[in-house]
C-alpha cells in the first residue's frame, strides 16, 4: 500500500531520508495518482457510453451492454440460437450466436428516442395513423346515416300523428323506437 503524502509524512520522510528519497516517493505517489485518475476516467467514459435509456433499461444477458436497438431476426433462427433461455441479447451478442451455430439471419433494427427514431418504427405509425384515419371517417359516415334515419324516424311519427290514425304495426313500431330512444330494451 503506499502512503498519502500528508505534510506531516513528507516531513518525516524528510528527515529519515533526505530529500532525494522524498521527491522520489512523491514522483511515484504522482505516478499512481495520474494512473488511478486516467483507470477512473476510462471506467467512466465505458459507463457513458453503455448506458441505457431511463424508460428502457435493459442489457444484453451474455456480456451485460446495453441493449439499446430493438433486433428482429425470424422466430425459428432466434429459438435456435436461444435455446439456454436468454431473452435478451445486444446485436454483437446475437451475431457471435449465429456464426457459432453457423446461421445467418436478416436483421431489422427499430429505435425509438426522444428526437430520434428509426425509419422502420415511423412507417407503422403512418399505417396506424391511416387506418384511424379511415375508421374516423367511417364513423362519420355512420353518424351522419344514424341522423338522418333518426330524421326519418321523426317525419314518419308526425306523419302517423298528423293522420290520428296508425296502423298495429305502427303503434308497435313507434314504441320499439321510443323505447331505443330512451335507452331501454324489449
């Protein structure tokens, strides 16, 4: 262990040794600050760069990165080559799994950031937004029916009410509609 260069210490060092000896222990405990400092700022520069999203938190069961693009390969390939139950690997991973067992697979990767997402993720959402799209006008279309049969509905009980006669099947008729009308069943 070496020893932390207090003013004290280098005063003791100095009297026991001189002060050749105490500039060379200093030099060294430089040396291993300096070391010590460069490991700690490397180490910190590895966590940066593997880091993961705070909503999507995961990392690569085999070497512990962080699994940052969603990876696609077919089904049948990733069953082959995750047979020891891994659920989650990072694409070095995947890669190193599928030349070992002699595989070779198509890859689609997806990522989705705060600024930043990947072609193949904005395509589905323009699909998606299509398709609601295509339902909304749907149902405007279906709203737009249901009032004018409601518009119907109407003409036809001033119609009934206008002769002061109405047929059975009239009377029957109009009390179904009544009845929907004020939300109750028959």
């Amino acid at each position: 262990m070496t020893d932390i260069l207090t003013p004290e210490r280098v005063r003791d060092i100095d009297e026991e040794y001189g002060v050749p000896e105490v500039q060379d222990l200093a030099k060294s405990h430089e040396a291993l600050h300096t070391e010590r400092d460069a490991a700690l700022a490397r180490a910190d520069a590895a966590e940066y760069a593997n880091r993961t999203r705070p909503d999507y938190n995961l990392r690569c069961q085999d070497c512990g990165r962080a699994h940052i693009l969603d990876t696609s390969i077919p089904s049948e390939i990733w069953e082959q080559i995750t047979q020891d139950g891994a659920g989650i690997l990072c694409i070095t991973c995947i890669d190193e799994r599928l030349a070992k067992a002699g595989l070779i697979a198509t890859a689609q990767f997806y990522y989705v950031g705060t600024a930043l997402q990947s072609q193949l993720y904005s395509e589905p959402d323009e699909a998606l937004r299509d398709q609601v799209e295509q339902v909304t006008r749907e149902r405007d279309q279906w709203r737009e029916l249901a009032k004018d049969a409601w518009g119907l509905v109407e003409a036809l009980r001033q119609t009934h009410t206008a002769w002061g006669s109405r047929s059975v099947h009239a009377e029957t008729w109009l009390a179904a509609l009544d009845a929907a009308e004020k939300g109750e069943t028959q």
